[in-house]
C-alpha cells in the first residue's frame, strides 16, 4: 500500500482525506464484507459513506448493470431513455409529491445544486435558509449553504444564507428544554428571523444531518417550521441524500417524521438509490421543476447504466423490506451500543434511528468534544475487522454507524462486540 499512497499523494489534491494512518486499498466486496489488497476482511459498516445501501455485488444489481452496460452505455437526456422513465415514475410515485417531476444528476452535491437553482428561480430571490451543522455537498453553491465550518472552504457564496436553529437537539442554548418547548423556541427563532429579511426563496434541511454526526431535530420541527414557510411562500427542501430509501427504519423518507403538512415542496437524493452507481436526483411539483426559462440537460445524469441499477436496487430494497429490517435490526443495534455506551465515560451519546446511528465521543466528564478519541477508536475498530466512519459540527467526534440495510442480527452482533472492545481500548 505504500507505493500506492505514495502516488496518491503525488496526484490527489490534499483536502481529499483518506480514513488510517496506513490507508486501505478496497479491491472487492460481497454482502455486507469487503476485502482489502492484502486480503484483511472486513465487515462494512460504512457503506462508501451511505452508498451501498443493499449489499455489495448484489446479484440483481450486477446483471441489470451488465445487461445495460452490453446493449449501451450512453446516450444523454436528448433522447428517449427507458430505464430512467421507469426509475424516475417509481421515485415520483414514493415520494408523495403531487404532480411530481423527477431530474437525475451524478451525485447528491449536485442534486443539491439543481434545488437551489430551482427554488431560486422560482422564488426570484437568492435568499435562503439553512439548519446549523448542515452539510449539502461540495459545491459553490452548496458549501456556501452549509452551517458546518469543517466542511465550508469559503464564505464566498451566490446565495444570501441565514441558518437557522433547530438540527441539533442536545446541544446549543435549546438543549435544557423539552421536546415541546424546544420545537417553540426554534419556531419562535425562525418567526423573528424572517422578520428581519424578505423574500427568502426556501429552507434546506437533512432530516437527520448526516456529516453533522446524526443528529436530529425532535420530531414535527419541520412541520411547525414548514407553517411557518408557508405564511411567506417559502419552498422547504428536503435533503434526503443520506435519509432515503427507508435508512431510519421508521420512513421510508426522512421528511415523514415531521409529515403532518405533507412532503416537501422540493426533495433532493443520491447516494443509496444506486447502490453504488453514480445517481442523485431531484423531485418537485410541475409547477416549481418547470419554472427555468432557458434550456437545460444532463449528460451523465440518468445514464442508462445508472438508471437500470437504480431500478433493480429500488425493487429488491421494496421486495425484501430493507426498511423494516433497518427498523428491526437497526434497533437492536442501537440498544445494544446503548448499552455498551453506559459504562465507557468517553461517550456522551448514541443517537439515531434505524441503521442510521451516531456514537458521539468527548473528554471524560465534560462536553468537550474529542476527535482524538474519534480517530482512535476507527483505528481500532479497523484492526478488529469492522469499518465505521466519523463525522459531526464540534470536530469529527462522532462515530458513524451505516451498515448496508440487509444486515443481519448476527452481523449486527458481531459489529458491536468490535467498537465494544474499540471503544474500551480508549
């Protein structure tokens, strides 16, 4: 591996991390495991960052993927293309969106992207509205949404962005209070922000952020704000890039934790809908996806290659209930790390829903967040055989738990025993 890394680091820029002191190098995979160049296995809790979200090498997605890849590859949205129609009529019917439109693009930054162009134009205003340790992609466009500094290279922007309270419940001047009062302090927040602006185009929002380090908002936040919106004629997006497809268990959308006003005026994904390909997307009503006065085409999103992956991946995530498996055995993982986490002072919370989970590390009987702490623990884990990922708004002190969704409890079993002994050896 050193010689590789070597000329890595001889050609990749310097702001693309790598995971390790000593990186791996994945050359393969098969269910929820992948193997390293010098054949270590490992069990994936990971996912490429919440992108293989079925299993590795899933046959039903290799054929279809093979099969598409033999008749042709590419051909652009000037033409007819039939497995993005029939992608983009199942995402339009779950979605809950009426009179929806589907737009596919390569990846969530840019599915991201094309929201805020759509809000923007539709709203006539660059003003917008943006959650506090969100993360929306890498973009100009979408660092300069972004409420966490880790990963907003610039303050330069296009866009006039206003962040606002609400995405993370156990810390900030709101976390003393409960569920209730916390929803009507933040609301209250909002009603006095909007008071000192106007014509705001749209508020973004992850139902969980996910870079962030899984935090969440109590639920109905977003349907007390989206009242709120409402009285002002403003679009709520929902990003829904890591929240998709059933991930929390409890929805298949993230956004249906906070449903009482229905979906979203705009929903934005990517990631585990390929699982693995490069797909990402955006759904809207006519009336807001039809609003742009100039011509515009994607030549690489909805790739045929992509979009039969898309299809095959969506069926076998509906015929085998990943969802409910994600609810199922998401949450006896969740009670198991709980469990774990009870005796090991440098965590001060397990969080999440589903096999979305986030064990958050600090100093030892402070707040402090401790990275350090957060490093060594993906290190260990590592050496015992399980890949994990880190993320969150104070550092990157929160451990990242988002297994493929067919895990099994036995896997799931076997996951925790590693960060149990990773987490002690801290």
């Amino acid at each position: 591996m050193t010689d590789l890394y070597e000329r890595h680091r001889a050609v990749i820029p310097d702001w693309v991390a790598l995971y390790y002191k000593r990186p791996i190098e994945i050359t393969h995979g098969e269910g929820r495991h992948v193997w390293d160049a010098d054949g270590n296995r490992y069990l994936d809790f990971f996912g490429g960052i919440l992108t293989t979200m079925t299993a590795h090498a899933l046959p039903e997605v290799t054929k279809a993927v093979s099969e598409q890849a033999g008749r042709i590859i590419h051909s652009s949205t000037l033409y007819l293309n039939r497995p993005m129609v029939e992608l983009a009529e199942r995402i339009a019917a779950l979605s809950g969106i009426p009179d929806a439109r589907v737009f596919f693009t390569t990846s969530g930054t840019e599915a991201n992207d094309t929201a805020l162009l759509l809000a923007t134009g539709h709203r006539r205003s660059n003003q917008i509205l943006a959650m506090r340790n969100s993360y929306h992609g890498r973009s100009f466009s979408a660092v300069s949404i972004t409420g966490n500094h880790a990963w907003s290279p610039t303050s330069l922007s296009p866009l006039q962005t206003l962040y606002v309270h609400g995405g993370v419940r156990t810390r900030g001047p709101f976390a003393h209070l409960s569920d209730a009062q916390f929803i009507e302090a933040c609301v209250a927040d909002l009603e006095d922000l909007l008071g000192h602006t106007h014509d705001v185009a749209a508020l973004i929002a992850e139902p969980v952020q996910g870079v962030g380090g899984f935090t969440s908002p109590p639920d109905g936040l977003y349907a007390a704000f989206r009242e709120v919106l409402d009285r002002h004629g403003i679009l709520w997006i929902s990003d829904e890039v890591q929240t998709g497809w059933g991930r929390t268990g409890d929805h298949f959308w993230g956004w249906q934790a906070h449903d009482r006003n229905g979906p979203p005026d705009i929903l934005t994904f990517a990631k585990g809908i390929g699982n693995g390909m490069s797909v990402g997307g955006v759904v809207a009503r006519a009336e807001i996806m039809n609003c742009l006065d100039a011509n515009s085409i994607s030549t690489f999103g909805g790739s045929p290659v992509t979009m039969a992956a898309g299809v095959a991946n969506l069926a076998y995530l509906l015929e085998h209930d990943l969802q409910g498996n994600a609810r199922r055995v998401g949450g006896l993982l969740l009670e198991r790390l709980r469990g774990i986490a009870a005796s090991v002072p440098a965590v001060r919370e397990v969080r999440g829903r589903g096999l979305m989970i986030g064990i958050e590390l600090v100093k030892p009987g402070t707040d402090e967040a401790d990275p350090q702490a957060a490093a060594a623990v993906l290190e260990a884990a590592r050496e015992g055989g399980l890949l994990i990922g880190k993320g969150g708004g104070h550092s990157t002190s929160v451990l990242r738990v988002a297994p493929p969704l067919s895990l099994t409890v036995a896997e799931a079993e076997e996951g925790a025993s590693v960060l149990e002994q990773a987490l002690r050896s801290i």
